[in-house]
C-alpha cells in the first residue's frame, strides 16, 4: 500500500516518517499505520487521558510487539507535578514553559 511504499522508500534515503494520527480509540486507520511502521508513538496528555483508556490504547495498536510502542506524556504542569515527589520532578522548570523542540 502506499503508507508501506512511502516508508520502503524513505529507508532507502536513510530517513525517518512521522505520522500524525487521530487519537488510537477514535479511528480504524489508526491501526492500519500502526501495523506498518517499526514503532509507535502514543501521546497522552496530562491530566486529561483518561487513565483508563490507555491499556486499551496500547493493545489496540498492538502493545505485545515488545518495545515497538513507546510513551509521551504531554503537558506536564510542573507545579503539580512536583506533588507527587516522583524522583523526576526536579527535571521539570518551575517557572515559565519547558523548551519545545
């Protein structure tokens, strides 16, 4: 298919594809990219994710496939985050927006 050829062609350069999805629960599709790209990125946001949901994210874009999906937690309010004195909360800025890149 085309989202196969795209990513066939682009090892050949030595080069990476991202693709920017709907959220894993909301589209069929979701599960077609998942199963033809080597890894998955799945996006949750801070504090609004349901807790829930995200096992059934995971399976859905076939979590049992070892390291092929990892996790990024976006949004992260510092402030709060820092109450739950996880061993990472010093990592965060406390002021101001961390650095996008």
């Amino acid at each position: 298919g085309q989202i196969s050829d795209l990513i066939e062609a682009a090892g050949k350069e030595n080069m990476s594809v991202v693709f920017i999805c709907p959220p894993a629960l909301e589209s069929a599709s979701v599960v077609q990219v998942a199963g033809a790209v080597d890894r998955v990125l799945l996006v949750m946001r801070w504090g609004k994710t349901p807790r829930n949901l995200i096992p059934l994210a995971l399976d859905r874009l076939g979590a049992g496939r070892g390291d092929r999906i990892m996790t990024l937690i976006n949004r992260v309010q510092p402030k709060q985050h820092a109450r739950y004195t996880f061993r990472d909360s010093q990592a965060f800025p406390s002021r101001g927006r961390a650095e996008v890149w």
